[in-house]
C-alpha cells in the first residue's frame, strides 16, 4: 500500500512536469500550421489566377472560382505564347550553371581548407569581396566585354554571369561545412597512396552530399529567376528564359493577364518539386555547416 502511494504522486509530479512542455509543443506546431497556411495561399491565389479570363480577374473576388476552369490558358502559353522554348532555355541554362559553379566552389574550397599555400587568405578575401559588388554596377562593363569576346545574344554570356555571381555565396555555405569534415579520413587515404584528385572526387565530394544539396537549390533559385542578365545580353526569342518570356503576354492596349498566371505557374513547379526533392539534405547542410569543429 505504501509503494503505490508514492508511486501516484511521483507519476503526477512527472505529468505535471511534461504538461508545459507539452502544451509548449502544441502552441508551436499550431503557430507553424498557419505560418504554412499562410504560406500555401499565394501558391493558391495563382493557380486560380491563371485560370481565369481577364473578366473574371477584374470582377470576382481574389479567391473565388471561375465559372470555368480554363486550363486552354497553359495551352496558349505553350504552344502560342513559345513558353515550351523558353522553358527548355531556363533548364538547361540553370543546369549547366548550377553544375558548373557547384564544382568551381568544390574545388576552391577544397583548396582553401585541405591544402596551405601562399595566398590562401588572399584568395578567399577575394571572392568574399565578390559578395559586396552589386550586380547592377556590373552590367555597362559586362555588356561591353561580351560585346568585343562576340558574346551578345548568346548563352554564354548568361552562364558566365550566373556563375561568377554565384561563386562566393556558393564558397561561403560550402566553408563551414567543410571546416567539421574530420580529416583522418583523407590522412589515411593519403597513408594509402590516394592521389589529390581521387581523394576529392571519391572520398571528399561524396561526404559534403548534403551540403551540396544547399548550394544547388540556393544556385537554382537564383538562375531560374534571373531577369536583368537575360533582358540585357540576349535579344532573340531563341536564347530568352521564362523569366523575359512573360513580357511577350503584355500588350500596349491589352494584357492576357491569365496567360501570364499560367506562365508564372509552370516557372515556380520546377523549383517547388526541387525543393520538396532535396528538402532533407538542404536542412542538413544548413544545419551542419553552421558550427565549425
């Protein structure tokens, strides 16, 4: 009798201590739920707008549903409005960019924190100043580069943008995480005869997955949005992105402004379904590379 005596009031003394914790927990996730509600409705805004006639648009309320849900919308956009070129441009350009600056910033920050040289600090305060020079100061003297290198209205010049521009940012996520990767693992590789080059590509490079994962989406976002590049350099309809190509749906006396949602529509999917993809590692890395040891 006297055990289950003190028994019960050690089992309340433990309730009690777990309820505020626990009502803490509830409080949080009910924050969260409408903090992603909030978030949602934009996304849901959009997809109404875009199917919806000019009309409807001005007339119905921002949430209310059209009589008929004209999907013709991204129909027209595809076919007529030439957004499928546009598309394929903003993939394979955002593609070869993320690719490129990824392994660029592997590499230099391979260098910066593995290797000891002579100008190692000078080096990396150089691409840290890259961070500081905005990218509107830079258009006049680009344009008048790729204009003597022959490199105005081709793609080129957009790649070589994207990826000088995204360099220091990108070195700047890879630095703390690289600082935590212990290095007894490329000491005994190098005990085993390992080249600096595979030591990278086969050993280094596949530890630093989630921290890559970071730095592709975050070069992404950047890329497929990318407007005042793209509207300076290039001035055929065969090199332009979706970005630039929403312009085409804006007329001097008349606007398709549901064509433009349907556009605005198909340029955010690619992102969001890379986001949800790489969801996990890019809080991985976020969250590893910002301790250092």
């Amino acid at each position: 009798m006297q055990t289950e005596t003190i028994q019960q009031p050690s089992q309340a003394l433990t309730l009690r201590s777990k309820l505020p914790g626990q009502i803490g927990y509830g409080v949080l996730y009910i924050v969260l739920t409408i903090v992603a509600v909030i978030q949602i409705f934009p996304l849901l805004w959009l997809l109404l707008f875009s199917l919806k006639n000019n009309e409807e648009i001005f007339n119905l309320a921002p949430f209310a549903f059209p009589e008929k849900f004209r999907w013709e919308n991204y129909e027209k956009v595809w076919t007529q409005g030439h957004i499928n070129n546009y598309f394929f441009n903003s993939v394979w350009m955002t593609l070869v960019s993320v690719g490129v600056t990824v392994l660029f910033a592997s590499l230099v920050t391979f260098a910066l924190t593995r290797m000891k040289w002579k100008l190692q600090s000078f080096v990396l305060g150089l691409f840290m100043v890259g961070l500081m020079i905005p990218v509107h100061s830079t258009l006049i003297p680009l344009f008048s580069l790729f204009t003597k290198m022959h490199l105005t209205d081709h793609p080129l010049s957009i790649i070589l943008s994207y990826i000088a521009f995204n360099l220091p940012i990108t070195i700047m996520i890879m630095l703390g995480f690289y600082y935590t990767l212990p290095r007894e693992v490329e000491e005994a590789a190098v005990m085993d005869g390992c080249s600096v080059n595979r030591i990278f590509f086969s050993i280094t490079l596949p530890m630093t997955a989630s921290v890559l994962s970071t730095a592709v989406i975050i070069n992404m976002i950047y890329n497929w949005n990318e407007f005042i590049f793209v509207n300076t350099f290039i001035s055929s309809e065969k090199y332009k992105t979706l970005t630039v190509g929403v312009q085409n749906f804006v007329g001097q006396y008349t606007t398709d402004w549901g064509a433009i949602g349907a556009t605005l529509m198909i340029s955010i999917l690619p992102i969001m379904l890379a986001f949800i993809l790489l969801s996990n590692r890019i809080v991985e890395g976020i969250a590893a590379g910002s301790v250092k040891g």
